[in-house]
C-alpha cells in the first residue's frame, strides 16, 4: 500500500513489503501525536515460509515467535528430538514459552505438504526482528493451541 494512500483512508494500516533485506530508518518525532506516527510509519514485513521438521503442521493464522537467546539451545535440543529411555521422544516436557514481545508474525497459510511429507507455512515477520534473528529457527503456535513447535525459516523473494 502506498503511505499517502493510507493518511486519507483512517481504516487503512500503512503496511510495506520489504525486499533483499533493505531496511529503511524513517525517523519518528517524539513531538508527534502516536495516531499521526502510526499512521505516517508504515510497518516494514518480510515474506517467509516455514517447515516443520518434526511432527504437527501450522495452521492459518497461527502465531510466529523468535526463541529468547536464553533459550535457543534447548529448543534446538527438542528439535533434534530428546528421547525417553525406551527410545520413544519425550513429550511431556515443560518448555519455556516464548514472551509475548517475543511474537514478530503470523501465518498466513500453512498446510501439512504431502509432496514432503511435513507441515509448511507461508507468513510475515517484521523486518527489523527478522535482521536480529541469530537463527533460522522460529517457534510457531497454532491458534486456540498452547503447544509450541519449532519450524526452520527462509526468505520469500517477491
């Protein structure tokens, strides 16, 4: 959407598609009322998909967080599995759950691919969280869902 499109239209969100990792540094006033700097600050996105590399599948809508850098080696460790001693993955751990500053996106399509024979999702994460990420794996949880899956992440170039 263009931003001066969005300054007649008040039901209209300023939203701007980012491409090839360019990031734009718009300097806000302080001075400013918050609706004018809302509405003149187009929010900056990326394209993503996911894919899951375990068991579940995103669904429509679902959540998309980064892991707490406190926490990436343990979600790494669930991602590679961690087993009971019968040889069976454990599935009755407590997880440390993302904050809620944490979230940075939502999906916008996610299906179990049966041509991979995974779950896959397509979304959007804000450009300025995905430039700090120091990892290609999100955590993503589906809606009405308090389980939390790890799925790997790549840019869509459009």
């Amino acid at each position: 959407l263009n931003s001066d499109h969005c300054l007649d239209n008040p039901r209209c969100l300023p939203i701007k598609l980012i491409e090839n990792n360019e990031l734009e540094n718009r300097p806000t006033s302080c001075e400013e009322p918050a609706q004018v700097t809302i509405n003149e600050t187009p929010l900056l996105l990326r394209a993503i998909s996911c894919t899951c590399p375990g068991k579940g599948h995103p669904k429509d809508n679902a959540r998309i967080y980064q892991i707490p850098e406190e926490d990436v080696d343990y979600w790494r460790s669930i991602k590679k599995g961690q087993y009971r001693s019968d040889g069976r993955i454990n599935h009755d751990l407590q997880h440390p759950l993302p904050r809620v500053s944490d979230l940075i996106g939502f999906v916008t399509s996610g299906a179990y691919h049966l041509g991979e024979g995974r779950g896959v999702a397509n979304g959007f994460i804000d450009a300025k969280a995905a430039s700090k990420l120091s990892t290609r794996d999100l955590l993503i949880r589906n809606v009405g869902s308090n389980t939390y899956r790890v799925v790997e992440w790549n840019y869509i170039n459009v």
